[in-house]
C-alpha cells in the first residue's frame, strides 16, 4: 500500500474514489479502476484492506467493531467538499 494511494471525493453529489498512481491500484468489487463512482455497497480493496463503502443516505448507522471494522464517517460540518483518503498511516510524521 502506498503512502497516498487513493482518495474519496465527493463530487456533484457523487462519491468518487480516485487511484493517486498506485503501483498495486485499487479495486472496486474485484476490478481495478483508475476512478470509479461509488454505489453503496460496494468492496474497495487497497492492498490488503477491505473497505465496505456504504452510502449515509441509504445506510443505517453502524456500531463498529473495532477489532474487525474500519468507519470513515464524512464529517457534517465538511459540506458537499469532503475527502477521505486511503493509504499507510505514519505516526512519525
């Protein structure tokens, strides 16, 4: 997985998930995608990570798990220009 490897966007209303010129890529339900707009539902795989991406709109909140589950919530207060972004978390900086 690399440093900055992908990103989620919002866009016209749309959530988008970007590839940033990973050399493993990303995968979206099993196929590689540069950019792929986002259904809920769908299975993101970066490296070894598997990210369910479910839609706040149409999906019940969840409890997590935080042994097993992964939550990326768009904050309210980001609006219509909210990034998420997938890649190694370093805490040296």
């Amino acid at each position: 997985m690399s440093r900055y490897h992908s990103l989620i966007v919002r866009e016209n209303g749309c959530d988008l998930l970007i590839d940033l010129g990973s050399t493993n890529g990303v995968l979206v339900n099993g196929k590689r995608v540069v950019r792929a707009q986002l259904k809920h539902r769908d299975l993101i795989q970066v490296g070894p990570a598997r990210v369910t991406y479910l839609n706040p709109a149409i999906a019940p909140p969840l409890e997590g798990d935080a042994s097993e589950t992964v939550s990326f919530a768009r904050p309210e207060a980001a609006g219509e220009n909210a990034v998420l972004g997938f890649g190694r978390f370093d805490e040296a900086g």
